[in-house]
C-alpha cells in the first residue's frame, strides 16, 4: 500500500504546501536527512491561532498540532515527488503558543506525533520536543518542525 493510499483511508487531503513567510527554504535535503521547517496550522484555508491557556483548551492546541502535521507530509511530497520515499519520521519539534501556567504540551503535541505514526506505522514513531512559548509567528497556537529519514 502506498501513502497516499494510506492518507485517503484516513480521509486526509493534503493542502498545497504553505510558502515561507520569510528568507528561509520550506525543506533543506542534506546527507540523507530532510530538514522541513515550521509549519503553522491551517484549518480550512485559515490559520489557527490563539494561546493556549489563555484563549484556547488542550483539544484546540492537539488539533492544531496535528494539522500542521498535515502542512509537514504536503512539504515533505512537494519536497521529495512522493511520500514513499519516507524512511522514517526522526525528530519532530513542535512549539506551543501558552501561557506560563499551561502545562500540557506534550499533549498538546500529540495531536502531530499521533497523525505521523497513523500514517507511516512504525516508521513514523520518533523522536520529539514540546516546548511552551509566549507567542509565534502570525500568532499561530502552534508550529512544528521534523527530521525526515529519506530513501534514495
């Protein structure tokens, strides 16, 4: 089975991969590892934004989470022409917009981590940070980067 098989069994569509906002690239492929950069969330054409615990819950922040995971597998195709060249998901760093009190980021990025591992199976289990920031670019609620093992 394919990928792309696999994300239309989970009903996921993906968007046209977002252009950077910046002086920056979306992907860097270097020495058999593909560097994707932060991907913000986008929900039905707008971003998701808030901070959590403030003016958005634990379950807004995971959705969010997850669909910038979304946004990583369209920068990943666009990247690589197909997501079966994926060996392996290694790093995924995810940044939480929250205030000082809120606590659950890692649940937070589970919403991201979750959707890799539905995806690609065992290859999409990996390594991960989740950290808690006072604000992010455009103020998204979160934004999340990844290490992508890559077949030749």
């Amino acid at each position: 089975m394919t990928i792309d098989n696999r994300l239309s069994e989970l009903g996921i569509e993906l968007p046209e991969p977002a252009a950077p906002v910046a002086a920056y690239v979306p992907t860097v492929l270097a020495g058999g590892l593909l560097h994707v950069s932060g991907q913000l969330p986008f929900r039905d054409g707008a971003l998701m934004t808030g901070r959590l615990g403030e003016d958005c819950d634990e379950e807004f922040g995971r959705l969010a989470a997850e669909r910038c995971g979304v946004m990583l597998l369209a920068q990943i195709k666009a990247a690589l022409g197909s997501l079966d060249r994926v060996e392996r998901i290694v790093k995924l760093g995810v940044f939480v917009s929250s205030t000082a009190d809120f606590t659950a980021q890692p649940k937070v990025a589970n919403g991201a981590s979750e959707l890799m591992v539905s995806v690609f199976g065992d290859a999409g289990r990996h390594a991960r940070s989740a950290v808690g920031v006072p604000v992010l670019p455009l103020g998204a609620a979160v934004e999340v980067d990844a290490v992508v093992a890559v077949r030749d």
